[in-house]
C-alpha cells in the first residue's frame, strides 16, 4: 500500500478529490484531483523555478469535504493540507509558490505577509512531524 516517495519538499495532490463541492468531476469526466495534479506536475516540470519542490499524488487523502486538496510536507517540517480549490491554473501556482516559501523555512512555518494570496483561507490542518509536537 506504500511506496517510496521524494525526500525533499513535497507537494501530495490527492487525485480522486471531487472538482467542487457540486460535481465529482468536471465537464470531461476529469475529477478535480486529477486535473489540480496535472496542473501541478506540468507547472513544475516546466518552471525552473520550481525545480526544488517535489509534485506527487495518491488517492484520498480522506478530506473529501474540502475537495481539490494538497498536503504540503518535508522532513522534519510542520506539514500542512489545504483543500477547497478551483483545479486551475492559478490555485497551481498559488499551491506552488506557497511550497517554495515553505521549502525555504526552518521549520515549516511561512509568515502570513509570504503567503500567496491563492492559498489564504484553504488551510485545513496542519500535521507536526514524528517526534515533535510545535510551540
């Protein structure tokens, strides 16, 4: 059931995620989480300055209310999951250039004036890494 994923920072795009809080998939057939990842994935692959960041998916990540959702991660980093995106081009980048300021912290905290103004207000959860508990 697992696999080996990147160790660096990583951007997890869960691709089963309904397209919105209406429909499960949008007017191809395409679900949301499927066409947010390609989105992602394309954008980094092909925007040197996102060379860094990792874009991975996996199926469910279990916050099927808060469709089109992404876990933020890297080792020994607070990781965070947002969700409640419009799977477009915008919410990829937004999604991207809040995981470079990620990358570039300690501890996985960004300061809200870095935030993209893309992700402010799709924050979920945030998830301590093993070992740590944050202050």
């Amino acid at each position: 059931m697992l696999r080996p994923a990147a160790s660096g920072p990583s951007v997890i795009v869960c691709n089963t995620c309904r397209h919105s809080g209406d429909a499960r998939e949008d007017a191809y057939g395409v679900r949301g989480g499927a066409r947010l990842f390609a989105l992602l994935r394309d954008l980094a692959q092909n925007d040197p300055a996102y060379a860094g960041l990792s874009v991975e998916e996996m199926p469910c990540l279990f916050a099927c209310t808060d469709f089109c959702t992404v876990h933020i991660r890297a080792h020994d980093k607070v990781g965070y999951v947002l969700g409640r995106f419009t799977p477009d081009a915008d919410a990829a980048r937004a999604i991207l250039d809040y995981a470079l300021h990620y990358a570039a912290s300690e501890e996985g905290r960004v300061a809200y004036a870095d935030w993209p103004e893309g992700v402010k207000g799709h924050f979920i959860v945030r998830v301590p890494p093993a070992g740590f508990v944050a202050q």
